[in-house]
C-alpha cells in the first residue's frame, strides 16, 4: 500500500493563534544568514514587497530589514493613481503598486522610477509586477530549545525560547476554547529547495502557526526567491534556527513538548487514515493529537527525516488511504514506498481538513 509522509499543514484547524513576542531581547550570535549593512537584495514582485514594507509586521528585531529603495516601473507614479485619502489607500481600494508606493512614503523610502528593462534586471528576469524593494538581507534568530508551557495560567500563557543555559525571551500564547489548548511549532530538516521551503513558509503563516525552526546548515538561506515563493509570509514571520536539531527536539521534549516526526520507517507510527476513521465513527477513547505543546518535523524533499532527528520524536504521523499499519508493512517491499517526500505537498490538507 501507499504511504505518504505527513505535511506539517495537517494541522489546520489545529493552527489558528500567532506568536506574539512581548519582549524585544534579540540574540544573534548565531544567526542563518547574517545582515551586512554593504549588502542589498532586491525583493521582487507585490506580495514580498508589501510585506516587507507593511509597518508592525514582525516584532522581534532580528529578521528586519533595513529598506533602502523602492524601485517602480518608469512613469508609474505618473499612471498610478495615488490617492491623497489615506484610508482608500489603507483598505486597498487603489491598485498593488499605489500602495506599495503609499507604504514606501509612509516608512520614508526612496521611491525610484525605472525603465522595465532595469527592473526585470533587479528581479533576475523574474516577474516583478513593476516594483522591486533594495532592502538588507534578512536574519533568524538562533535558539537552543523550547522550555515548559504552564497551561495552568489562564487563557494567555507565556514560555521561554531558550537561547543560552542563561538567556531566554519570553513568548505568549493565547488559547482558544477547546480548539487550540497548546502552541504548535514546525522543525524543518534541511530543506534545501527554496521553492519548497517559500511553500512551507507560505502554508505555516496561512495556518498561523506559532514558530518555526529551520536546521541552521544544509538549509536553502532566506533569499528573494524563499520570499516570493512564500508569498510574502517570509516578511512577515519571526523565523528561528538551530546548530543541532535533533538537540533541540531532545532539550524541548524534556521541558513537555511532545514531538511528532514524518518518518515512514519508523516503528512508532500514527496511521492518520485509521484514525479519522475510527473518530469518525465515533469511537471512544480516542485522545486528540495535540494534547501538549507540539513541535511537528518536516523533512527533506529526497531522505526525509535524517536519522538522529527521527530518533528523537515521540511518534510519527503517515498519511495513508486505506494503508497497512507500518508495523504490518515490509520496508523492502515495492508497496511500501513514498510516491514524493516534497514538503510542499498539499495531498495531506484533505485529510486533516475533517478534523
């Protein structure tokens, strides 16, 4: 039988509250790709560039950029109408590029007229919708662990991201009713793509999911590209990484957190297809997935899960219709293989739709 990894995007209704930072203490010692005042990136195209220019987007100061320029096509200031009435501009009412201009002016950018030719240039020959935002490059913040989720404090909770066995920030999480009782975060193993990982961002800021963390090496860097193919959500989210993820998980399983992998080979398996069927059919006794904070992993679109990172998840959630449990299932066999471990696989939303 078919068995396909899970997408770390099952957990849709599952994901509904955001990470909200308080706090501004930023550690940087270790970050996935370092900021250079000498270096510029073109961001390309209406999503990335509104994102980067919208005020109030992320709330730590690591991963800001630093705008420079923003660059229009050549007479567009003269075709586009840029209403004087702030509030049209604001509800979006006036067309994507006049309110990347208002943004531009409201955050004191440059904006810059250019010939086609010279924006297509910027973008790489991409499409770029007739602006291109000059910004710094981007950081993540570096953190060693997750620490314990007191859910017994009310409705808004705070936990400690955990930087040094001496520094930490706090993070808040809201609950919401019986539907969302403890924070999600996604761990990505070496996504090299970055079209998959601009996917895998895309999806975990549509899912408002609370935090994700990315293998500091061996991983596709935050560049223009990871930022169009996430559709801005790149711009938009506090991002953090990790010298050692299978330490990570280790460290933040000892402070509560239950790990979910996506390895099909394991022998601790989840077999998502018996289970909506069995909740389906009302059975009883059936305890929820997320029943304590959860980190979920994502592997990497040719091996999966590397090995050290598998080891330290409690279980492993396979999708699979109508499949075998994988403790009946032959490894060696033909039947039992994965048509596709790219992460930006969408088969595993109908799925977990119904929960």
């Amino acid at each position: 039988m078919l068995h396909r990894p899970l997408s770390f995007f099952l957990l849709k209704n599952l994901l509904t509250p955001r990470i909200c930072i308080r706090q501004r203490a930023v550690h940087q010692r270790a970050v996935h790709q370092r900021a250079s005042s000498a270096r510029t990136e073109h961001l390309y195209g209406a999503s990335c560039v509104l994102a980067a220019l919208q005020p109030g987007g992320k709330k730590l100061q690591a991963g800001h950029r630093k705008l420079r320029k923003l660059y229009v096509k050549d007479r567009g200031l003269g075709f586009v109408v840029v209403r004087e009435d702030r509030k049209a501009a604001a509800d979006g009412s006036g067309t994507l590029l006049a309110r990347a201009i208002e943004l531009a002016r409201q955050r004191e950018v440059a904006v810059v007229e250019v010939p086609a030719s010279r924006l297509d240039a910027l973008s790489d020959g991409r499409p770029n919708q007739g602006m291109v935002l000059a910004a710094s490059p981007m950081d993540a913040l570096q953190i060693r662990h997750l620490g314990h989720v007191d859910t017994e404090l009310g409705d808004r909770i705070s936990y400690p991201a955990v930087v040094t066995k001496r520094e930490s920030f706090p993070i808040s999480f809201s609950k919401r009713g019986g539907t969302r009782p403890f924070p999600i975060w996604l761990a990505i193993d070496q996504v090299v793509d970055p079209q998959n990982l601009g996917a895998v961002l895309r999806s975990a800021h549509f899912f408002d999911i609370d935090g994700v963390v990315l293998t500091e090496h061996e991983t596709a860097p935050f560049s223009p590209t990871v930022s169009k193919a996430s559709a801005g959500a790149m711009e938009a989210m506090e991002l953090f990484v990790t010298g050692s993820l299978p330490k990570f998980l280790e460290e933040s399983a000892e402070h509560g957190w239950h790990i979910y992998g996506t390895d099909i080979h394991s022998d601790r398996t989840i077999l998502l297809s018996s289970y909506l069927r069995a909740k389906n059919q009302g059975a009883q006794g059936i305890p929820p997935l997320v029943h304590s904070p959860t980190i979920l992993v994502l592997g990497s679109e040719g091996r999966g899960l590397r090995s050290p990172v598998s080891k330290m998840c409690h279980d492993h959630l396979i999708v699979g219709d109508d499949a075998e449990d994988s403790e009946d299932a032959n490894p060696n066999s033909n039947e039992y293989r994965v048509d596709s471990l790219n992460p930006a696989s969408a088969k595993a939303v109908d799925v977990f739709g119904v929960l």
